[in-house]
C-alpha cells in the first residue's frame, strides 16, 4: 500500500511542474504580446557614464538631443518606419 502512495505523490509532483512550466509559458507569451521586445531592454547593461553624458545633451522641450546649435532629430522616414 506505501508503494501505491508513493507512486500518486510522485505523479502529483510531475503533474504539478508540467503545470507551472505551461503556465509559465503562457505568461510569458502575454507578457511578449502586451510589451513586445521590452523585455530584451531589461538585459541591457548600460554605461553609466555614456547615460549621464547623453543626458546633458537631451532637451526634454523638443524631445531630442542638442549637440550645440545642431539638434539631433529622427527623419520623417524614420518616424514611418515606427
């Protein structure tokens, strides 16, 4: 009779990790269709450095970056292409 139990535990216990892999295979799936690739960002090492010196160059009026006189802004081609 132990070994009958035994045997049900262990079947529970496959059966519950089949579950939350599947489960957590649907998640993520969601997740991918309600954010698309922003997750890929999350990984992304970032230069401290790099950000702080891009960040005195943004002008948060116009939503772009100033180097000087010049501003640094997408092409209208390229906002299409968003």
């Amino acid at each position: 009779m132990e070994k009958g139990l035994l045997d049900k535990v262990e079947d529970n216990v496959a059966v519950q990790t089949w579950s939350k892999t599947t489960q957590q295979k649907k998640v993520k799936q969601f997740f991918y269709l309600g954010y698309g690739d922003l997750p890929y960002l999350l990984d992304i090492k970032v230069d401290k450095h790099l950000f702080r010196a891009l960040a005195q160059f943004w002008n948060p009026t116009y939503s772009c970056f100033t180097f000087g006189g010049v501003d640094l802004v997408p092409t209208v081609e390229e906002y299409m292409a968003l």
